[in-house]
C-alpha cells in the first residue's frame, strides 16, 4: 500500500510533469497528474473507512480537491488555489485548536471506535490531560504543515511562475510523509496509554462494549493501514 500510494502521489505525477507537459500542456497535464491519486483514495476510502466523523472529513476534503483542480481553468491558478485552499485548512486545524477541540482527537476518536472501543469511554479518555496534550500537538503541527506549504509554494510560483509545479509535487509528499509518520507514531503512543489506564476507567465509569483482546499480526497490520490512510488523506 506503500508503494502504491508513493508510485501514484508522487512518481507518477512527477515523471507524466516533465515528459507529457508539452504534448498536452501545461493545465491539462496537472489535472492528469491527480485522477489516479483520486481514484485510487476513493477506493481506498470505499474499502477503509465510513462515514463517520473523519470519513465525512476525508470526502469533503476530496471532494474540495478534485473542484479546485478541474475550475482553476488554468495551470497558475491551479497552483494559487492550492495555496488559497491551504490557508483554509490552516484556519480550520487553528481554530479547532483555540475552541480545544483539535481536529487529530476526532481522527482518533473514530479509529478507536472502528476497532470496537467504546467511544463515550474512549473519548472521555481523550480529553484527560495525558492524552489531550498530544492532539493539541500533533494538530498544532499540521497547522505547521499548512503554513510550511503556503509560505513555500507561495515563494515559488512568485519566482518561477507554472514551473513551480514540480516543486510543489516534491514538497507536496514529503510534508505528507512527515506529518503522516508523525500522526502514526502519536496515534499508537495514544492507543498504548488508553490500553494502559482503561481497565481501571472502565471500572470506574461503565462496562466496556466487549472485552479487549489481543489483536493477530493480521487484524493489526490492518489497523495499521487503515490508520495510514486516515492520517495520509485527510490533509490537502
């Protein structure tokens, strides 16, 4: 899954860029560049999630991408949009952050609730001062994501105009791998200290849904990947 999503977010639209660019032009080959990465998230989508908080999250956020990319109406615009619409996730990630609310709890949330832990329990879990202080931090970092992104692409199409294209597919994945890494480790780091402390919670406050048990390596790396794909697609 890996492999699939570097080859198709990253290898393809960079290679198709600078070889079929002049065949097709400019705005058609950026919008050529980005159907395979959709489709492919909508079936990953179809296959992982559910329309939950997150899943409503990650379809909008598609949904907003493929509109920015196919009404820009030109290649430079295209490239502004992209900026416009980063500045709006930054709001929406800051002001989730100054309500108390950051955004990355949900994303979690609704991870844990998938795997069949009790959300009442697990969110109120979540909003203890030892687990609460990591979402405000990984959610202050993809606020750090966005202005990254916006401050750099913004410099480069002011510079090199269109040709700041190939630059923003290889800044593009590299936040995406960063920020999805961090997301992952802070995810499982979460997911050890709720196993920890949810034996005595659940005593104190309700009878879990079910009994935890220990996960195979399968139900595990599924979880992980299912993980992955939250965290790697939510974002611009």
């Amino acid at each position: 899954m890996l492999i699939v999503d570097f080859v198709l977010f990253f290898i393809f639209p960079l290679v198709f860029w600078e070889l079929c660019r002049e065949v097709v032009g400019d705005y058609p080959a950026m919008i050529l560049t980005t159907i395979p990465g959709i489709i492919y998230s909508f079936y990953r989508f179809k296959n992982n999630a559910s329309l939950n908080y997150t899943g409503i999250w990650i379809i909008l956020n598609l949904t907003a991408g493929l509109l920015v990319d196919f009404l820009s109406g030109s290649a430079l615009q295209l490239l502004w949009n992209n900026v416009f619409y980063s500045a709006a996730l930054l709001f929406i990630y800051s002001l989730s952050v100054a309500a108390k609310k950051p955004l990355y709890l949900y994303f979690t949330l609704d991870l844990m609730a998938m795997d069949r832990y009790d959300r009442k329990i697990t969110k109120e879990l979540f909003f203890e001062k030892k687990t609460y202080k990591f979402f405000q931090l990984i959610t202050l970092i993809y606020c750090a994501n966005e202005l990254i992104y916006i401050v750099c692409l913004s410099r480069w199409i002011m510079k090199y105009g269109v040709e700041a294209y190939r630059l923003d597919i290889i800044l593009d994945k590299s936040l995406d791998i960063v920020l999805s890494g961090i997301s992952l480790a802070i995810f499982f780091l979460i997911h050890q200290a709720v196993n920890e402390i949810t034996t005595v919670k659940i005593n104190a406050i309700a009878k879990p849904r079910r009994k935890l048990q220990s996960k195979s390596s399968y139900r595990t790396s599924y979880h992980f990947e299912r993980a992955y794909f939250y965290f790697s697609t939510h974002k611009r």
